[in-house]
C-alpha cells in the first residue's frame, strides 16, 4: 500500500464522519459549516484522483458558493432554540 493511497483512505474516513457529523448537528449553521469542510476533502480527493477540473468545480460550486447561500439563509430565519 502506497502513502499516496493511505492518504485517500484516510481522507475518505474524514469526508465521511464530516458528512455524519452535519447529518447530526442539531444547529443549522454549524451542519452548514461542516458540510462545506467535507466538500473541501471532497475536492482534495478529486485532485488526488487526477481530476483537477472536477476539484475545482468541487470547490468552488458546493464548497463555496453552496455554503454560503446556506448560511445567508439560516441567517435570514428566525432560530428557535
């Protein structure tokens, strides 16, 4: 097994308990906030594979552009703790 290939399993692990993590947040910006760390390994993994045009994408769309708009709407509702 290469370090090349333990590095995406690794990072694979991470996307994952990322994408868990924001699943179980019950506070809508923190889950928001998590969502995008996990699209960021997600873009790392993509470059890793080969794909830089896809890691781009990755990042900027729904790492960047998704997440904030996320956030711009939880700002916009009224919390309810």
């Amino acid at each position: 097994m290469t370090l090349e290939l333990l590095t995406q399993y690794v990072l694979l692990v991470v996307m994952f308990v990322l994408y868990i993590i924001a699943i179980e947040l019950k506070d809508l910006l923190y889950a928001a906030i998590i969502l995008g760390g996990g699209d960021v390994v997600l873009s790392v993994l993509f470059y890793m594979l080969k794909a830089p045009d896809i890691a781009i994408t990755q990042a900027v769309v729904n790492a960047g552009v998704a997440v904030v708009l996320f956030v711009v709407a939880i700002s916009r509702t009224r919390r309810i703790e």
